[in-house]
C-alpha cells in the first residue's frame, strides 16, 4: 500500500527539503520503493539529487500545467519525468523556476486542488512511499499537495518563532480535511535544527511537545543542528551516503523506523 506524505510548513528553512531527501534515502536503504516530488520553485530537492534544474526540458510544473489545461486531451505523464537517483536509490520528479506560474495558472482551472492527485494516479501504485516537498506557503501548489496526501508530516526548527505558524498550517490541514481529503492526517511534528547545549532549543522541545500532547503526535526523534546536512546537499549525496556514522544519519534512520 502506497504513502503518499507532505512534508509541508509555510516557513521556509525549516528542513523540509532536508527531510524529504534524507527520510527517503533512509526508507530507500530499509528496502523500501520511494519517489520524491520537488513541488518548490526553487530546486531545492532536485538540486540536492545531484541535477540541474536550469538544463531540465520537461518537470514537474510540464505534467502539472498539462493536467490543469482542459484543451489538453492526454496530459504529460510523471513517468516521462521521474528521473532514477542511483546515488540515493530512489526516483525524483524534478522542480525548476517555472513551477513559480504554476499558482497563477490554477486559479483559472475548474477542480483546481486536484490536479497534482490526479497526475499522481498512475504511478501511486508503484511505490510504497512518495514523498512531497512542499514550498513555503500556502498556497495552491500546497493545498495541491495536502489534498492528493495520506499524511502530513510538519519540520518545526526549535525556535519560538517557528512555532508560530505551526497553528496556521494544522488550520489548513483542518480546512482541507473537511472540504477536499477526508482521509488527511498530520503523522507527526519532526523537531529540527536542534541545538541542544542551549537552554532555548531545550526549552522549545518541552512546550512543543506539551502543547500537542494529546493532539498531534511529536516524533521521538531530533534532527540535531548539524554542519553535515549543510554540506552533504553540495556533493548530490544524502546524509546517510555523506556521512554514514554521524548524528543525524542515524536520526533520520531512526525517523524512518518510526515511520
């Protein structure tokens, strides 16, 4: 049975792309099938795969934008794009600029939070995991991919601030739930970028796992603040191929075993 998760939080740098490559390539080495979407405008997922988003021809925005215009009668399929990633033993649908038109494009289009569900049919079955990196908003493309999720899974950096916006994304999960996904939950608030020798990012795990105690579950793991997983993304390799013995290896090892 197929997973379709969202890794989604409206801020950015909060390790959403870092999750995505890093819980996939540990899924992957757990001998698990997994697909990879970089839904952000910037490449980031497909930049840290080891490819240039600027010489790619045809991405995710060629399939979506195909199945959002009703003259197109046989939109572009993801199989024509989904590129193998033998380094990280998983596939990637791949993301570049363009995608920035894709938000414009369907406020024209009839059904318009389906588009991404119904480009993902004919390769759910697939795989058992497919991982969504969402950008950091909330707009279309997001609830594009909250609608076509089984899960959702919210990257929160251990700082206040971060917190904050927590409530905004869970109400809009909450929305597309009763309007467009029934079948959508939040799997669990990964806590990243955690330092903690000091007291605040201490002190942040604390509250957040006391203010959704009962609500939404908090994973076990931490994602430490780690120089590693700023430097694996340059040589196209995840952290688990970088820098096998380390630290967060063997948190998002741990994160994939909960998973």
């Amino acid at each position: 049975m197929t997973r379709v998760i969202a890794i989604a939080n409206q801020k950015g740098g909060v390790g959403k792309t870092t999750t995505a490559l890093n819980l996939g390539s540990a899924l992957a080495e757990r001998g698990r099938s997994v697909l990879l979407i970089d839904l952000d405008q910037q490449g980031s997922l497909t930049i840290s795969a080891g490819l240039d988003p600027e010489s790619l021809n045809e991405t995710v925005y060629t399939v979506l934008s195909s199945y959002a215009d009703p003259k197109v009668k046989q939109p572009s399929l993801l199989t024509t794009i989904i590129t193998p990633i033998e380094a990280l033993r998983i596939d990637l649908a791949p993301a570049n600029i363009e995608l920035a038109a894709l938000d414009l494009e369907l406020t024209r289009v009839y059904s318009r939070e389906h588009i991404l569900r119904r480009a993902l049919e004919p390769v759910r079955g697939a795989y058992e995991y497919i991982l969504v990196d969402c950008p950091p908003s909330l707009g279309l493309v997001v609830i594009n991919a909250l609608t076509a999720a089984d899960e959702v899974i919210v990257p929160l950096q251990t700082d206040y601030l971060a917190t904050k916006g927590v409530k905004l994304l869970m109400d809009t999960v909450e929305a597309v739930t009763a309007q467009l996904n029934a079948n959508l939950r939040i799997t669990g608030i990964l806590l990243t970028q955690a330092d903690q020798r000091t007291t605040h990012a201490r002190q942040i795990i604390e509250l957040t796992r006391t203010t959704f105690a009962g609500q939404v579950h908090v994973f076990e793991t931490i994602i430490k603040l780690s120089v590693r997983l700023k430097e694996a993304p340059i040589t196209g390799q995840s952290i688990l191929a970088y820098d096998p013995t380390g630290d967060a290896t063997a948190a998002y090892r741990q994160l994939a075993q909960e998973l």
